[in-house]
C-alpha cells in the first residue's frame, strides 16, 4: 500500500505533466461504456487496464487516466476488488501507447493492448 501510495504521489508531482491542461473529471464521464467497450466475455484483466487506460487518455489525457487507474487500485485495496501491482503496469502500458502516439483511436488502443495481454 505504501509504495501504491508513493507512486499516486510521484505522478501527481511529476514535472513532467506540468504543461498538460486536464479535465480531473473527464474519466469519470467516460470509464462506464469504455469499461463495458472492453468487456468481452474472455478478455483478460490486464487487456481491460490496458485499453481503458489507453482510451482514457486520448480523451482526458495523462494524469488523469494514471488518476483513475490508481483510484481503482485504492478502492480494490479498500476491498472493492482484487487489487495488483501487475494492473497499474497494464494501466501504465496503454497510457504510453497513447501519449507516444502509437494508438490515435480506440481500435488502436485494443489492437495494441490485445498484443501485448493476449
């Protein structure tokens, strides 16, 4: 729990999304229908993490797709769910996929994330 906690800190004081202009809302408005988007009936936990993450933040950009991925985390940890270090990599993953362009739609994002999560 400690270094989940060092980590939210870390990102949330980091240089590097100083430039960045987020709406700390916008996830909450779009993580319902990606979640079911992603919901197929064998896809993986980790694929899931991955492409919603990575959708997130085409729409609501960086921090606040890590933000949401790391409240899920929390609320897990608060007996919400299963909580893993391993869905913070997968949340970590489809982000980069987006912020470095490498996914520009939500297709993309689940092509991707389906590679690496098979």
């Amino acid at each position: 729990m400690l270094k989940l906690i060092s980590l939210l800190l870390l990102l949330n004081s980091s240089a590097s999304f100083a430039n960045e202009e987020e709406n700390f809302v916008c996830s909450a408005f779009y993580v319902k229908p990606l979640v079911a988007k992603v919901n197929a009936p064998n896809a993986r936990d980790k694929f899931k993490h991955c492409s919603v993450s990575c959708m997130l933040t085409l729409r609501c950009g960086t921090l606040d797709a890590y933000s949401a991925g790391l409240l899920k985390e929390l609320l897990d940890m608060m007996g919400m769910g299963n909580p893993e270090t391993a869905d913070i990599r997968a949340n970590v993953a489809g982000i980069t996929f987006a912020k470095k362009k490498e996914a520009t739609n939500d297709e993309e994002c689940m092509n991707l994330c389906g590679k690496l999560y098979p």
